[in-house]
C-alpha cells in the first residue's frame, strides 16, 4: 500500500514537472552552485506551497552544528547514506551532492524534468528520506549539484547542502558559538510552541522570507541595504552596484586579480564596512567581499545588495522565525571563558 | 576554480596607513603618499596586486598610463599625494558566466587573507600523559578506550564526538549507568581529541583537565591511548624518579613515575620511531637496568634506546660477493652510510622500527644503487625508479578485467598525481596495490598502458577540469 501511494505522489510529480518543463525556458547557463540555483520551477513549487513537510516527535530539537573553516555542518542520513549537510540557508532547498547521488539523476532526467546546464548541471530528483537527528522527512524534492570543490576544498566529506525550505517551518536558534542548530515547532498562529524563557533579545529585527531566501534591511554608511541571510556564506558579500553612498565608508583591505581563463581583467576585493548597523545596533569591523551580484539577484528573482554570512552570524545568538516575520538578536558580549 | 590562485597571499598590511583604498562612483581609488618608504610601496604592491609598472609610472606621476589593459589614472590632491584609479573590473573573467561564480570559492580569500584561526592539520605531539580528575574517568586496555561522564542522568542521549569517530554526532551513542553514561570504543594508541554531545548540546568533558582549543572559541578535551609503559624495578628507596628523554626534549621535571610494587612505573603515549630516554632517581641519571640497548650520544653520555611501532625486515637475497649492503630510503633521508644490512646464510638482512606509510627505498650494494628485485611495486623510471613498500597498508587498490594489459599504475592526490607509479601487481587475475592512505578523501585513476581510466568498481566519481571524471575515496580514522 505505501509502495502505491509513493508511486503515485511520484507519477503526479511527474506529470506536474513534466506538463510545467514545457511552459519554462530554461537557461543555458544555469549556476554551479546551489545557493545560487533559483530554477523558476522551484519558483513556481513555492507558490503552490510545495515545501518537505518535517516530521519528528519533539517541540524543540537541538541539533549539534560542527565548523568546517567557515561552514556550518550538520550530521544527516538521506536514504541510508550517512554524512554532513552544510547549513545553507543561501540554498533554497535541499542539494545533493552528485558524487553520491549520481543514480538519482537518471530518475530525475527520465521522471522528473531534470534541468541540464551547459556548464553546470544542476538535477531534480526526489529522495525517499532524510534523517536529521530526530527530524525527518520523507518524499523530498532535492537539486542535484556538483559540490566536489567544497570537499576538496574542506577535506570534509559533503552529501550536500540543507536549503532554507527544510526548515522554514520552524522557529530556528543559530549558535554559532554554541555549535547548535535549534528548531522548536510553532504553532498555527507562528508562535513559538516552547518559551524562550532564557533569551532576552537585544534586538527584533524585522525579517521576511521571498522565494526561499531570507532577507533583512541592514545600514551601510546610512543607506538601507536589502541583504541575504545566508548561513552557507563564509564571507559576507556586497554588491558592487550597491548606491555609491554605500562605498563612503567601506575600506578596501585587499585587492586580487584573477587571471583565469585568458582574462586579465578581473579582480576581488575585500573590504571592512566601518558603518554598518542592524536595526539601532552597530556592528563593527564587518569583512565583505566586494563583487558584481547583479547575476545573483536575477537568480534569486529578487534584487540584493549584498549577502550576510559567518562574520555576521558569529556576532551573537539569532532566532528567527519566519511566520512572524522576525529575527531576536542577542549579541555576544566579550568572548567569554569556558 | 579560481581558487588555487590565492594560495600564499600574505598578512595583513603591516605598514601602510588605513584607508589607502576605496570605491568611489565605479572607480577603484588608492590614495598614495610619494614619500613612502621602499617597504610600505613594496607592501602596497603586495596587498593590491599592483605590478611593479603600475608602482613606478605611479611614483613617477604620470597621468595616465596602460598596463596588460587596464588603464589607470593619476590626480595629484596636494603636495605629495597623489590618487590612483582605475574602473572597478568584473569580478571573473567575461568567459564566465557571472552567475556561475561559486560562492564557496569567494571566501577563500577571506580565509587565506584574515586567517583567524590557526591550523591544527598536522599534530606533531611525541608523546603525552592523560590528566583526568580520577582514573575512573577513562581508561584504555587491550585496544578498548572507556569513557565516562558522570552525571547528566536527565539527558535524553548522549553522544561521544571526536577525532577517533571522524566527529560524527550520531554515531557513538553513550549508554545510561545508574549514575551517569558510559561507552567503550576501540582505538589504537594515539592522541585523540573529543566532545560529548548531550540532548545536542556540545559539552567538554568536565573530569578531564587536559584541552585543546577547538579554534571556534571553545576547547576540545584531549585523551591519550597509550602504548608503552615505562618501568624501573627497584629504587624503592628513593624519594622520586622521572623519565626524561629526547621525546621530551630532556626535561627533568615533567614526567613522574609512579611508585608499584616492583618499584616504578609511567604509561604513556609515545608516537612511533626511535627514542632515547633515561632515569633520573633522586638527582642521579641512570639508564634502563633491564634495556640492553645503549648508545652513546658522541658526548660521553650513555642512553637507553627504544623504537616505537613495528619491524620490519628488508632482506636482499644474493650478493654473495658484496662487501657491503647498505638499506637507504625516504624514511632516512637517502643516507647510504646508515642503515648496513647484515649477511645471513644466502641474504642481506636488516630489520628497521617504521611508521606506518608508504615508504621509498633502495638497497646499496658496494656503492652501487638497485631497486628490491623481489618487489615488483615501484615509482619513477631509469635511474630515478625506486621501489616503493607499504607498511601497515590500510586500503588495497584492484583492477579486474584488464588481464591483458603490459602496465597498471594508480595516480592520485596521494601521490600528487604522478605518471609514473604507483605500478599495480599482477596476481591471480586482478591488478593490485597496497597502500597506506591517512584518513581523508582521495581522488585516483588507473592508467592502463597509458590509458586514463576510472576505476569500473567504485560507483563514486566527481568531474574534473578535463570534462572526465575522478574516482572517489573516502578512508576513515
């Protein structure tokens, strides 16, 4: 019987992506990397409010997050495979990593409408299970991307990226210096179903979430910047074509070109934003990367000016929860002894 | 893939002024002071990636001026300092598709630009003795480490994460005691670094006062499984006894023994090699009474030697007529005038204390260098071809189907991709190699009389820049 109603889910999906790959074009030269990956199917699932539905006996869950350099790990099982998730609320759904996925592709090209780039390739495929600690889902849409260079990068091995719609549904607590991932269910009005007794938020910022992306206003030398909350961003990152005010107090530290692929003339640059502020907080020292993110934005359908990643995350405690359009900060003081 | 470009960039700006470098409308501005010394221009130049033309057409306060394309502009503000310019580049080469720009690329300018944290890749610890609170705590015998935490009998579960466990958080589930969690793990001796994980919260062992910092602002704590025990038979008299040794670069004070029924004793965790070592019982230096190995140092000291780790024996049948066969490898700097092999019945025999890993060598026979004509797996070619052993192999490379093939050899990140070996052994059928491979992710290939293969039997692959594919190893601790 279960066998049935999964072949059945899986033929409805089927008809749906194939009846939808018809009325989309799709771009030759869709992006390499997951976070970037918006395909305007995924666009149009949200609409008709196609998210993995959480299962899990527990109001509140803590799930240990391990650091990789900059990036945030979770420990995860999808169909049996054990490994780590990188926590990338960047990404807007679930990301394979095609080393270990690969035979799914063949499902997804052949059933699901997969979605094949001239450079990157990027897969849709579904999963039977995923199994985070006593979180778990069954049925999953899931993208299938090349991740290689994060593990060789990192040394670390990478099943793939946990997107921002596996766990949207849940008031999340990021605690970067606690290495702890906290998800407590809300209820039909958005509340949080257990009490925050312990947090006393310095700041409630306001925060929204728009094709399964997080997004926040945040000032830079006085001007008000749409930026992307992005966990799996080990930098932040700001548009170039950010308002020139923007730039008055930003420093460039550092500068590097990039000579790939028979160019020379191309550059990086890292820069400190020495005004920049959250709500009435001001933050310090912030690193950016500086570059053109005017390709992202057409990705994500949504203009931004910038992303804010680990260097933002690790200034304090922050608890987010989309239902009611809102983010508590607690701000680290001084780094405090064991 | 741009990555590879940042490797080696330097600290951050030591001698510059803040605020030398800015956006402003479209334009990337630096405002340079024509007095700096030779160090800050040199600095200048390093931190931005300015050329040297760039530097001195800019000094030499031309207007404006082309380098490799790029046209830069000059401005004098006031006396002696002067705004350099040009228009803000694309972030990657137009070649690329902007929206292919890898976010997990980006930062690792971040990383080798800040560096904030520090790299504990390589752990160079010797040897080390465990401080817990009370020897209940933990406890390693017969290849079994037991961990306990007590308390925290309210929490649902309890896991064990650590170095020994790849820092999984799901795999070492604790079993509840009456008074707290207990489990048994087998471990090889060694230095290991771990985290209990109650009802998903972090939490360092609280019984262990020895700890590392985990370079995320916390500390990991840290446990040794030993592998020797030192001991001293007799001496009861004596008020202390401490071991010291070149392990511990001589120190007179660290290592107490402790007092037995036979006299003294230590357990510790000493990494694999050779170690001279000696007493020190009330003030008076005296080597091991039961250890009849004894060197002299060449200063008129006498130690007590012991090699850590296993033996093996290197044999070179033949050379009847040799005056003198010498062993000579990787493992001891290529030195011919070291390790002498011994002639025993029809051979040269010597066996050598190694570490595990793969080891280059050759025998040295009257000054003439071969290869062991008894192992076929070697590395390299003509003069330049060695034989190559694994000591203590933890994975086996294979190839089947190819029967017919003249030569096999695996390449890979392990052997940063050469050509020219790891040559495969033909037995009963199947192309082989035993390797040791430290734990982590290894990409390979077979070559196949000079052609490029995956291996058919691994299922997991990853693309290269090549538009083929590598196989993917994963080795665990």
């Amino acid at each position: 019987m279960k066998k049935y109603i999964y072949a059945l889910i899986i033929t409805c999906l089927i008809i749906f992506f194939s009846s939808f790959s018809r009325t989309v074009t799709i771009d030759e030269s869709l992006p390499l990397i997951a976070s970037f990956v918006k395909s305007p199917a995924q666009l149009h699932f949200n609409t008709i409010s196609y998210d993995p539905s959480p299962s899990g006996n527990f109001l509140t869950l803590t799930i240990p997050m391990k650091h990789a350099g900059r990036l945030l790990l979770i420990e995860a099982n999808i169909d049996g495979q054990t490994g780590n998730l990188v926590f990338d609320t960047g990404a807007t759904d679930l990301v394979l990593n095609k080393t270990y996925f690969r035979d799914y592709m063949a499902i997804s090209n052949e059933n699901a409408g997969g979605i094949t780039g001239a450079a990157g390739e990027v897969n849709r495929t579904i999963v039977g299970k995923v199994q985070i600690s006593d979180l778990f889902y069954e049925n999953v849409n899931a993208s299938i991307a090349n991740l290689a260079h994060i593990e060789n990068r990192k040394g670390i091995k990478i099943l793939g990226l946990l997107g921002l719609n596996m766990i949207k549904k849940f008031e999340m607590l990021i605690d970067l210096q606690k290495g702890k991932l906290r998800l407590t269910r809300l209820d039909k009005k958005g509340n949080s179903m257990v009490e925050n007794q312990a947090l006393h938020f310095d700041l409630v910022h306001k925060i929204k979430e728009t094709n399964n992306i997080m997004l926040i206003n945040a000032n830079v030398s006085g001007k008000t910047l749409n930026f992307c909350l992005d966990t799996g961003a080990e930098s932040n990152v700001l548009n170039s074509y950010a308002p020139k005010k923007v730039f008055n107090s930003v420093s460039i530290i550092r500068r590097s070109n990039l000579s790939g692929a028979g160019s020379q003339n191309s550059e990086v640059l890292l820069g400190v934003m020495k005004d920049f502020s959250i709500g009435n907080k001001k933050i310090s020292g912030m690193q950016t990367i500086i570059t053109n993110l005017s390709a992202l934005s057409d990705v994500y359908g949504i203009q931004i000016d910038g992303m804010l990643g680990y260097d933002f995350f690790e200034k304090g405690v922050f608890c987010i929860n989309l239902a009611k359009k809102e983010m508590g900060i607690c701000f680290s003081k001084e780094k405090e002894a064991e | 893939m741009f990555f590879l470009l940042f490797a080696g960039f330097y600290a951050k700006a030591q001698h510059l002024p803040d605020n030398i470098c800015h956006v402003n409308n479209g334009k990337l501005v630096f405002t340079i002071n024509l007095n700096w010394t030779d160090e800050q221009i040199h600095e200048l130049s390093q931190t931005y990636e300015l050329d040297s033309t760039v530097i001195s057409s800019t000094f030499k306060e031309l207007p404006s001026f082309t380098v490799n394309g790029i046209v830069w502009t000059t401005k004098i503000i006031k006396n002696n300092i002067i705004e350099l310019s040009k228009e803000l580049s694309p972030p990657f080469p137009p070649s690329v598709p902007a929206n292919q720009i890898m976010k997990f690329d980006i930062p690792v300018l971040d990383e080798n630009w800040i560096k904030k944290v520090a790299s504990t890749t390589t752990d160079n610890t010797v040897y080390g003795i465990n401080n817990l609170t009370n020897a209940k705590y933990f406890s390693y015998i017969n290849d079994t480490a037991t961990f306990f935490l007590y308390g925290y009998t309210y929490a649902r579960e309890m896991f064990i994460s650590g170095s020994f466990n790849n820092w999984s958080t799901r795999q070492s589930a604790m079993a509840l005691t009456d008074s707290g969690w207990r489990i048994s793990l087998t471990m090889k001796p060694g230095k290991y670094a771990y985290k209990f994980i109650a009802d998903g919260n972090w939490l360092r062992d609280p019984n262990n006062k020895l700890k590392e910092n985990d370079t995320y602002g916390g500390n990991n704590s840290i446990v040794f499984c030993y592998n020797y025990t030192f001991r001293l038979k007799g001496y009861t008299q004596a008020g202390k006894v401490i071991l010291t040794g070149s392990f511990n670069n001589w120190n007179t004070k660290e290592l107490k023994m402790q007092r037995n029924a036979e006299g003294w004793e230590l357990p510790i965790f000493l990494k694999e090699g050779t170690h001279a070592y000696k007493f020190i019982v009330d003030k008076e230096w005296i080597t091991d009474p039961d250890n009849k190995i004894i060197h002299s140092d060449g200063k008129g000291n006498v130690n007590s030697f012991i090699g850590i780790g296993d033996t093996l024996v290197f044999r070179l049948q033949g050379y009847q007529n040799a005056l003198r066969v010498a062993l000579t490898g990787s493992f001891n700097g290529w030195n011919p005038n070291e390790l002498f092999m011994e002639k025993i019945n029809n051979e040269w025999v010597l066996p050598y204390v190694m570490a595990a890993g793969n080891h280059e060598y050759k025998f040295c026979v009257d000054g003439k260098w071969i290869t062991d004509p008894d192992n076929p797996v070697t590395i390299g070619k003509g003069d330049m071809m060695n034989s190559v052993i694994a000591f203590k192999p933890n994975y086996t490379f294979k190839l089947n189907h190819y029967a017919d093939a003249r030569e096999v050899i695996v390449t890979g990140s392990f052997n940063g991709w050469r050509t020219d070996g790891y040559r495969m052994k033909f037995i009963n059928g199947i192309w082989e190699i035993p390797v040791f491979l430290a734990p982590g992710k290894y990409i390979y290939k077979f070559i196949v009389d000079g052609k490029w293969i995956t291996d058919p039997d691994n299922q997991y692959w990853e693309g290269n820049e090549y538009n083929t594919g590598n196989s993917v190893l994963w080795i665990e601790p």
